[in-house]
C-alpha cells in the first residue's frame, strides 16, 4: 500500500495545514516549480539558460522568483567575478527534497491524463 497516511481520508489537523500551507508560501508564484523542474533537469545552469527554458517569463520575474527561492534555501545562486558576470543557479539540498514531490505531479498528471482521456490522444498521435 501506499502511504498510510492516505490510508484513511480525515480532516486534516491543524499542524498539519499548517505545514502544508508553509511549504506552499515558498513554492507558491507561477515560475518557481517551473524553476525547480528546469534545475532537476540540469543540475546547475545559468540565468540566461534559465531564461531561454521559460520564455514566456519577464527577466524581472525571473529575477524575483529566484531571489525568492533563494531566501528560502531552495536554490543557491553563484555568482563568478568575469566580465561579462556569470551566474549559476542549483538546487540546495532542500530543493533536492522535492524530488519525491515532482515524481508524484508526474504520476498525478498521468492519471489525469488517463482519466481524461487525453493520454489516448497523445498516444494516437506519437504513432
């Protein structure tokens, strides 16, 4: 079986609400799961690589999700002395911790998918 604590649908506890609701502040903003996915993906890269994964994000945005992860210790952020500057993002050993957390997104949107009928779809047209 999976997780026990699934085991039983409750109410959750007020603590437990409470952590939910802490790690959602650090991980809330349209960009920054984006981030993390994208430095799963590449274990360290740099602002302009960054910047050319998401292009749908402002550079100012950008700027501000990342300065925001890092605050929060789930990115580290350095920066080389060089003309032109260099800087490099990775995820902290925190950030690493929400690997599980990506592994079940990617299990509950192929469920989703699967329900939805969408994942035939996509099937169909890999053919």
């Amino acid at each position: 079986m999976s997780d026990p604590r699934l085991a039983e649908p409750k109410v959750p506890k007020i603590a437990c609400v409470d952590d939910v609701e802490d790690a959602i502040s650090i991980l809330e903003g349209r960009w920054k799961m984006l981030i993390v996915a994208h430095l799963y993906g590449e274990p360290v890269l740099r602002f302009s690589e960054l910047r050319r994964a998401i292009p749908q994000v402002s550079q100012k945005m950008l700027i501000q999700q990342l300065r925001g992860l890092e605050e929060d210790g789930v990115v580290t952020r350095t920066i080389y002395p060089q003309v032109p500057p260099k800087v490099e993002y990775e995820l902290t050993e925190l950030g690493r911790g929400l690997g599980p957390v990506f592994l079940a997104l990617l299990d509950w949107a192929q469920l989703r998918r699967s329900l939805s009928g969408e994942g035939e779809v996509a099937q169909g047209q890999a053919s």
